[in-house]
C-alpha cells in the first residue's frame, strides 16, 4: 500500500521546497544554463541499511522526466560508508532542485531500516526467537513508509492503524467494563481481526487469556514478571514486551523468548543517515 503513496508524498515535499511553484521556483537553480548536463552520484558517508529509493526515483521524475537515475543497490542492503547507492545524469538545473527531497526520504527511511536491523541482529547474537516490532509512533504523514522501513530492516509490523487489529488498553477495558467485556465485543463487531489486550499484571494476563486473546501486551512488566507471564501463558496467547525499549533494556527480555518486543524508538527516534551527492568532475 505504501507504493501507491509515494506520488502524493513526493509532490508534498517537493510543493514545501518550491512554494507549488514548480521547478521554476528554485531561484538558485537558475544560475546554472538551462541547457547544462551533469552527471555524478549519491554515497554514503556511513554504514547503513538503505531503504527509500523509490521515492528517489519518483522526486526525479516529478522535477524533470530527463533525469537518469541507476541504482546501485536496492531497499534493504546493508552498505558501507562510501559505497554509491545510485548514480544521475540530465539537466543540472534539474538535478539540484531534486537533490535535497530526494535525499530527505532516503537518509529518514534508511534509518529507521537500519535502527531495526540494529535491533534484529543483536536479538538474533542472542539465540533469540524474539521478533521485533513497531509503533503507531511515526513521523505523521510517513506511516507506510516508515513500517515499509521497519520491515526492510528485517522488523516486523505491528498494527498499521486503528482499523486493521485491536489493542485494547486500559482505558478501553474501563470504558468497556472489563477485559472480558471488551475482548467479546471485538469478537462479535470483527471476528477475525487480530484482537491484542494490554495487561498490567499476572492477574490481568490471566484474563486476557481466558476471554480468548490472540496477543497480550505486558505494559512496563520486570523482567522478573515477564519470566513469570511467559510461565502462566505456557504458548497459549503470543506475549509482547513493552515499554521503553530502547537502549540495551530489550537484550533482558528477548533472552526470555517472548514473541514480541515493540519499539517506538524504530520510528520516532531516527537519526538520518549521512548521505552525499557528488557531481562528477
């Protein structure tokens, strides 16, 4: 679904660069001569998970369809600092009104790709079956794109919305009556749809099971309480780790082999990978 974003996207991003004024409207760009060409490429100044080229691809597109772009990698390799991700040619007036949009989705998507690649592989050192997930934590308007991101890292995603699975949280179960009201209204308003409870204690988790669960999310649970939710749900209900995950605070739970631990750092605490565009001499 995310692909069928990406035009509107773009043309949003572009339109905050040229006041909608089109490519014209880049004034430092018209110094060059409209009819000059250039060439070069774009690098990475550091070690990355790439993810965001077609957004690259379609920047270029909209600013001029005579700009070349070839990939020299795709969405989800790992690369090196200064290792060429794609190269260009065309209009150079073109390819400098391009470059800044352009290079914004790829350094942001690629990384949350490589946050999450992070993440996976030091759970994977650990022999841990533990999956990694995201959050409804994203960048607004980048929500797709970003859980795109996640799952180029080797992540996966966990809910995308409020409309495709439930979590039901602690206001929802006051609100419904209990955790057994809430979970048997979801079942008969949307059977199928994937229904998660979030629980605040054993005594909690027992009854998400018992009213028929598919996940249960243990809020800020210890390590000491996880080892004992793993214990009670006995492969039951999928258990999910949660709460400022970050840092190395997740090695603890995934040595515990819960299904899941969730990570909003993912997706809201990137650091956007450095990235260089170089014309050729």
């Amino acid at each position: 679904m995310y692909q069928s974003l990406i035009p509107t996207q773009v043309s949003q991003a572009l339109a905050e660069d040229l006041n909608q004024q089109g490519a014209e409207a880049d004034i430092t760009a018209q110094l060059i001569p409209a009819d000059r060409q250039a060439s070069g490429r774009v690098i990475t100044r550091e070690d990355a998970v790439i993810c965001g080229l077609e957004w690259v691809i379609e920047t270029c597109k909209q600013v001029s369809p005579d700009i070349n772009v070839e990939l020299k990698v795709k969405d989800g390799d790992a690369v090196k600092a200064n290792d060429t991700l794609f190269t260009f040619k065309g209009p150079a007036r073109a390819i400098l009104t391009a470059e800044r949009t352009a290079l914004n989705f790829l350094q942001t998507l690629s990384a949350t790709a490589t946050s999450t690649a992070k993440y996976v592989a030091e759970v994977r050192a650990l022999g841990s079956t533990t999956n990694i997930l995201d959050t409804r934590k994203t960048i607004p308007g980048l929500r797709f794109a970003q859980k795109y991101a996640v799952k180029c890292g080797g992540g996966q995603n966990h809910r995308i919305g409020l409309f495709d699975a439930y979590l039901i949280k602690e206001n929802h179960i006051q609100a419904a009556g209990g955790i057994t009201q809430a979970v048997s209204k979801a079942q008969e308003l949307n059977p199928g749809k994937p229904i998660e409870v979030e629980v605040e204690s054993l005594d909690e988790l027992q009854q998400a099971i018992d009213a028929g669960a598919n996940i249960v999310m243990l809020d800020n649970f210890s390590v000491e309480q996880t080892q004992q939710a793993v214990e009670l749900a006995n492969g039951r209900v999928k258990l999910e780790a949660s709460g400022n995950m970050d840092g190395d605070k997740f090695k603890a739970y995934a040595v515990l082999n819960v299904d899941y631990i969730s990570i909003g750092g993912l997706t809201k605490h990137v650091q956007a990978i450095d990235l260089s565009m170089r014309f050729d001499a």
